[in-house]
C-alpha cells in the first residue's frame, strides 16, 4: 500500500498529513509561529524607495545561491500562486484545537515530511489552498487520505484460449490502465471552511480534464534507513473518474450553532499509463566513449542508355504543348529520409553504465534530449544497441533521425509520454518534419533492460556541435 501522508499531482500538494496535524495542533510544536505571533509587526524595510524591492528579513532563507529566490518571510499572507503579503505578524491560528482529540489522533504521518519538501513552516496562511481574499480559506485545514487503492504491480489482462485438441492458448500480455481509488477526511473548523475545502480539492482534480495529469507519492511509509527519493513513484496520463462525494458528516468541533465541520469523502482518479516510474537517472551531457571518423564516397548513378545511342524523334501535340519546366540551381535538393548531406561522419558511442545504481525490474523508459550548439542545423541519426547481440543480427534499436533542428534549439524526446517537443529561446513548441527515423516508420520510445549492456549511437556530420542527456525512468514491477 501507498504511503496515505502525502500526495501530489501536477507538482501541486492535495494531501499532506503532517501538515493538517500541525494545523489543528496534534503536534508538539517546533515553533512558537505555529501557534500565534511574536510581534505586531513583520514588515519589510524597502531596498530602495521606489523599487518595488525589500531587504532579505531574518525570517527568510536562500533556496539556492544565485536563483534570487527565499522563503517566505513571517507573517506571510498567501495572496496568489507565487504572491505574498507581508505586514502585521501571524496572529494564533482559528485552526489551533478546534477538532476535538477523539476525533484525530497522530496516526501513520512521518515527522520528516515537512524537512523532505523543504516547507519552512506549516501556517493555514501559507498553505495551497489559502487566498486572502477569501476568510473561509483560513478554515480549512487541509485533506487526509485514510484509504488509496489502486497502486502497487498493475493488473494484467492475457485472455487464454480453449483449443479444440489438448491445451489452450494466450493472447498477448497486457497491463491494463490503474483506478485509483481514495478515501480521505477534509477537517475544517467551520462548515464554509470545510465546503470551499471540497470545491478546492475538486478543482485540483479538475486539472486533469484539460490536460492529463502526473501524480507523485511515496510507494511506502519513508520511516525507514532507505533513501526517501527511492521510495518515490509516478503516475502518468492521470484523469479525475469520479468527483469528490461526501460519504459521513460531523460536528468535529463539538460547538453549538454549528453544521459538520469534517467530512469523509471519496474520489477516483485513473491513470491510463499502467507504469509506476522512479525518479529519472538523470545523465546530463554524457561524453561519448569512442569517437570514429568514417568516410563516404558520392558516385554518380551512370545513364541505363548508351551515349551514342541515335535520339529518338518526338512527335508533340499542337493543340496540348508540354509544360516548360524551369529548373531552379539556386537551392540545394532536398534531403530525404535516412540521408545525410555530408562526406565525412563520427559514429560517437556511449556505453551506458550498468552497476552505478540498483534496478527494480526489467524495463527503463528513456528520454532523449538533444540540444543543438552550433549556428547551423543540425542532422543526425541515433541508435540503441545491445552489447550481448550476435554481430549478425539487426542490433540498431529504437532508431531516430533529426533532421534540420535550428540554432540553439532542444529536441526533447520523451519516452513515458511517447512524444517530441522543441524548446526555442525558452518556448515548448511542435516540432514539425524534424523528428523521424531513417526509413521512415514511425519513431519509437526506447524502453530498455538496464540490467544488460547497451550503447547509444549516434551517426552525425563532423563539424556537428551538440550535447545530448538521458534520463533513465525505471519502470516499478
């Protein structure tokens, strides 16, 4: 099973338990700032007047050396995805106590959550759901999944088939996509609260009806000595199936005058990628192993027809004279598929390595990423090969041909979405007649077996100036 503590999609929290216990008090506190404020007064003194910018405050933390960005300050007020307000402190939090003890107890959080997500504080006003234009916001204290099925190995689909004689036969082997179901509890400490909780936990899952989703857990409790990046998993291709629905109702906070304030709810999500991927292996700007220069001789096909052959005569219509045909020198032919318009090509070839980190199981998606460094288009094949292959056999797997990719412009081929894109001047487009394969088919994701040797090749022009990075996705059994 799942860890139930925490759950993501698209990169955006919906389910953090350690964080709703720090919200309604039912942990022991690290920090005064998780139960009210220390001062009147958490302004920002001005860089400069006029500037729009304020001096980094004590309260705020570099998240790197030179992004230029820092953790919110104290006394920040979510106004917006990526905005804050800064102004009077903190003041004690309407969600501090307000769900009675008997109703919540500690359960199977993890205590380091907060540390692995680099969050500096758990406050309801710097939570996803929070906006200062909205009071009710501040009343809700977030959702706690107590229930997710669906995850773990994908269910298989391979019919067998009764033969007439003795035995049976199969179809081909299938996983079948995954439902996802949750059962989870939204605690609030007032009933708008609690309802504007439902209707941001459904808008999250709405995200997926535009777009198909990707969704991030830990595939068991991180309270172990393994590394918690191993323990993380991805979903894609990840649609909503059934929309938040209220099963039970209560008055948590045992107040008169009050309708429920904490709901046990149920919602479907289906992912119609079976795969559960591990965080990518990430081998960025790989130098190639052996670099060969291989020589191509250009012939000119000679004419089937002698040339002292007599020229036949040519009897021409006068009522439907021939088309004249003006022939245009001032552009090159074009270059076909599987061609490469040069005399001079290295065959660069990197050995993937195979010991420097563990493997799951059998299969590993792999993206490509190719960026083109140099001032002119860029042309070239690529290929995988498997060491252990008889030297007779076809060993070029998963073959690839850009043709033309423009100055400074990134090919990404991505092999769980089984799609291409380009990045241009920081712009995600379509790339159009440059991605192919030298024969022509239909370009294929490589989805290789890690535990045997393989090479990645790549036939390009000479002069060719570019990097490529490959990113390994293990596929979870």
């Amino acid at each position: 099973m799942a860890f139930r503590g925490y759950f993501a999609l698209n990169g955006l929290e919906f389910a953090n338990s350690s964080r709703v216990l720090a919200h309604i008090g039912k942990t022991i506190p690290t920090n005064d700032l998780v139960i009210g404020g220390t001062g009147d007064s958490c302004a920002l003194t001005a860089y400069v007047s006029d500037s729009g910018l304020a001096n980094l405050p004590a309260t705020s933390a570099p998240l790197t050396s030179d992004s230029g960005l820092a953790t919110p300050p104290d006394g920040s007020l979510k106004y917006d995805p990526g905005l804050v307000e800064v102004g009077d402190c903190w003041s004690p939090s309407e969600l501090c106590g307000c769900v009675s003890t008997a109703s919540v107890a500690g359960g199977d959080t993890w205590p380091d959550l907060m540390t692995y997500l680099q969050d500096t504080i758990y406050r309801v006003e710097l939570a996803p759901w929070f906006n200062l234009n909205l009071p009710q916001s501040a009343e809700f204290g977030g959702v706690w999944v107590m229930d997710a099925k669906g995850f773990g190995p994908p269910a298989t689909d391979r019919p067998v088939q009764e033969m007439v004689g003795s035995g049976a036969t199969s179809s081909p082997h299938r996983f079948t996509s995954r439902k996802l179901s949750f059962d989870a509890l939204l605690i609030a400490c007032t009933n708008a609260g609690l309802e504007y909780g439902v209707q941001w936990l459904q808008c999250q899952l709405e995200a997926t009806i535009d777009q198909d989703g990707v969704l991030r857990y830990f595939m068991a409790h991180p309270n172990t000595a393994a590394d918690p990046d191993d323990l993380v998993r991805e979903l894609h291709g990840v649609i909503m199936t059934q929309s938040v629905a209220s099963q039970q109702a209560y008055n948590a906070r045992g107040r008169p005058n009050q309708q429920a304030t904490m709901y046990r709810v149920s919602f479907e999500l289906t992912a119609q990628d079976p795969y559960a991927y591990l965080p990518p292996i990430v081998l960025s700007d790989i130098t190639f192993d052996t670099i060969t220069t291989e020589n191509i001789a250009w012939v000119l096909t000679p004419c089937d027809q002698p040339s002292d052959c007599d020229t036949s005569p040519v009897l021409l219509s006068a009522t439907a004279p021939p088309e004249q045909v003006t022939l245009d020198t001032t552009h090159p032919p074009p270059i076909l598929g599987g061609e490469l318009p040069v005399c001079q090509l290295e065959r660069q070839i990197y050995n993937l390595p195979e010991f420097d980190t563990p493997t799951w199981c059998r299969e590993t998606a792999v993206t490509i990423t190719i960026t083109n460094n140099s001032t002119l288009p860029l042309t070239l094949q690529a290929y995988w090969k498997n060491c252990t292959a008889p030297e007779e056999c076809d060993t070029d797997q998963f073959p690839v041909q850009i043709a033309g990719l423009p100055p400074f412009c990134t090919i990404i081929l991505d092999g769980i979405t089984r799609r291409y894109s380009a990045v241009f001047a920081n712009r995600t487009m379509i790339p159009m007649g440059i991605v192919g394969t030298p024969d022509g088919v239909p370009w294929t994701p490589p989805v290789i077996d890690r535990t045997q040797c393989w090479q990645f090749e790549v036939l390009a022009p000479v002069a060719a100036d570019f990097s490529v990075e490959l990113d390994l996705y293990d596929r979870e059994a």
